[in-house]
C-alpha cells in the first residue's frame, strides 16, 4: 500500500482517539468507570498488595465509591480475566492493547 509520507503519529495515535479522545486510554481497560475511577481502582489494588484468591479488594472499592455499581463491574471485570484482585491488574488492565 502507498502512502504520501510516513507519517510518525500513525502508530501514536491509532488505538487512542476512538472516544473521549483528550485522555490517554493506552494503559485503561474499557469498563463501566470513569478513566478517573479506573486509575483510582488500579491504584487501590496495587496498592493493597495481597490477594486471597477473589475480588474482594475490587469489591471494597466499588462499594464505598461513589457511583460504582459492584455486580456490574464484576462481570465487566470476569468477562476481561479478572477473577480476583491480582488478576484484574494482571489480565485486566495489562492486556488492552497498547
Ligand atoms: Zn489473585
């Protein structure tokens, strides 16, 4: 395929812009929460540092914040790979693309 020139933002740019465009969505999985309240949960569990083998860290959060309805971001999280709070960091937000 021909192009005019290479342009250097072509890869930059392909996956980022397709909605709420001025926020970098590279590292954020696609969930029912804000790119604020994502960045906020991430920073909770990894801060938590311990897993017991569920979600009950994500659930903690989610109950006490604002907004978050809990059944659903469970499922949300399950359908990506994230069946407990080390694995929403692990298979959930590291494996969007980007
Ligand atoms: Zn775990």
């Amino acid at each position: 395929m021909d192009k005019p020139f290479d342009d250097p933002f072509d890869d930059v740019y392909e996956d980022d812009y397709d909605d709420e465009a001025a926020y970098p969505r590279r590292a954020l999985p696609r969930l029912s929460l804000t790119p604020e309240q994502q960045v906020e949960l991430a920073r909770v569990i990894e801060e938590r540092n311990t897993c017991d083998g569920t979600l009950r860290g994500v659930e903690e959060w989610a109950r006490a914040t604002a907004g978050v309805r809990w059944s659903r971001l469970r499922r949300e999280l399950q359908a990506r790979g994230g069946f407990c709070d080390c694995e929403v960091v692990l298979n959930v937000y590291d494996a969007e693309p980007g």
